[in-house]
C-alpha cells in the first residue's frame, strides 16, 4: 500500500522526531492500524514526556483496540501531561 511506504521512509528520516511519530500514530489510526499506532505512539510519549499529544492518540488506539485499562491509564497520563503544560505556560 502506498500509504504504508510514505509512513515508512518518514519515520526512516528521524525516527525520534515527535512530530513524525505523532502522524505517523495517526495515520496508522486512520488506516485501523491500532497496534501499529500504540508501538509508534507509545515510544514517542515515552522520548517525550512533556508531549501530550502522542499520549492523546494513545486513548483513541487503545480504545479502538478495546483495551479499556490501558486506555483509563493512558487518560490519566494524558490529563496529567496537560495540567503540566498548562502551569509551565503561565
């Protein structure tokens, strides 16, 4: 599939680099691609912890994937990391 290969060579560029990995986790969400999304995802709020993004998409992938535990962790992480970047704005 055409998409698959865009999704590959760009994370074969910079393959830490947090914007990349956040589309490509969502790309594989759109394609269905949940477990695909959580590997990319998963390793890109752990590179990046002060992202909430990518932790974000990880709700959507875990509850596509109907892994609800996950998906109440990953909620929590995900509001924690907001509240966070909220207060360092301010």
């Amino acid at each position: 599939m055409v998409a698959d290969d865009v999704i590959d060579r760009l994370l074969a560029r910079n393959p830490n680099h947090r914007e990349a990995m956040i589309w490509v986790g969502w790309s594989y969400l759109a394609l269905g691609k949940s477990e695909s999304a959580v590997a990319v995802l998963e390793r890109c709020a752990q590179l990046h912890q002060d992202d909430y993004i990518a932790q974000a998409w990880l709700v959507s992938a875990y509850t596509m994937m109907r892994q609800t535990e996950e998906a109440g962790r990953a909620r929590l992480l995900t509001r924690d990391r907001v509240i966070e970047t909220l207060r360092t704005r301010e």
